[in-house]
C-alpha cells in the first residue's frame, strides 16, 4: 500500500540494510536499446565510497554477479527502459537478497571500469546501437579495477578509523589498478 503522513502527502521509507561497503555494494551497467533488449551489461562491486558507506565509488572492481543482473534486468524490463543505465544494488545478510538502491538512467561515473577486451563499454555499445553498426557480444573480464584517485584516501581513512580496514588498504587499492577516473 501507499504510505502517507497526515495531511495526506506521499512518504518514502528507507530502511539501513547492514554490511561492510567493500562487501555488500554493487553496480550494474548497461545500454538497453529502443526495444529494452540488453545490449551490454556488467557488474561490479564497490570496493571503496565516498563519503564512506554511502557515496559514489571511490575503488571499484569489476565482478560477474547473475543475481545483480538479472535484479537490474527485471526491473528495467518491467519499466520498458531504453538507454544507458547504472543501478547501484546492496546485498542484504538478512535474507541473502540483492536490494535496489538507486537507479541513474545515464552513463554511470563508473562506466570505465566496464570495458571489454573488445573496447566495447556502455557509451560504444550505444554508439554502435544507435547508428546501426551492430554491438559486439563483449563480456567484461573480472578483477578489472577502477580508483577516483583524489577521493579514495579519504574513505580509506574513514574505514581504517572503524577497523574494517588497514593502514596499507590505499596503497594495495591503487595496486594493480587497471583505469583511473582522473588520469586514466
């Protein structure tokens, strides 16, 4: 039912589903063309925010996730979506569901951690698409890993002062990065 306070006015409800960032946050990008089929997708996991626990990805890696897929999928289907997309998803413990957070009908900030060996990624797949050049199949290998690199030591402070993290995380989180958001 729908959920209204006293005058009336529509309320949203949100509710604090539990777990560590690094485990429990999850992205999926995609490019869905005029008919809602998808033409590209991947998933990954955030490995960093910023602010911590609740902001954009400041540390990301790229991970296949079927559940998150097909989560994202059904709803976009069900809304008959067309275009770029990036759904955030948080993994709930208490149920071992996949829960929709947030859904950006644009090209996420994300968008270069999922890039196929091809070069294929969400704005060439709708490229492609959309001027009738055809869209590789493309598959985003997993342990490709992103960084902001000006905002992912300030998480790393904040989830080292809460002890879920240590001192040398920052380091080993630029470690074998694959792109960075600023200087590639």
């Amino acid at each position: 039912g729908r959920v209204t306070d006293a005058a009336g006015r529509p309320v949203l409800l949100q509710e604090h589903i539990p777990g560590l960032p690094h485990q429990a946050n999850w992205m999926f990008d995609a490019y869905l063309d005029g008919s809602s089929s998808c033409r590209f997708a991947a998933t990954g996991r955030k490995t960093g925010q910023y602010p911590a626990y609740s902001g954009m990805a400041t540390a990301a890696v790229s991970e296949r996730n079927d559940e998150v897929s097909s989560t994202a999928l059904a709803l976009l289907g069900h809304l008959g979506y067309a275009g770029p997309v990036d759904v955030d998803l948080r993994f709930d413990t208490r149920d071992g569901r996949y829960k929709v957070i947030d859904v950006n009908p644009r090209v996420g900030g994300t968008f270069r951690l999922f890039v196929a060996p091809n070069g294929v990624d969400v704005i060439r797949a709708m490229y492609l698409d959309l001027t009738g050049q055809g869209v590789p199949s493309s598959t985003v290998p997993d342990g490709r890993r992103w960084v902001v690199e000006t905002h992912v030591m300030a998480s790393a402070v904040a989830y080292r002062r809460d002890g879920w993290t240590s001192a040398g995380w920052w380091l080993r989180s630029l470690a074998g990065t694959d792109e960075g958001a600023l200087f590639g």
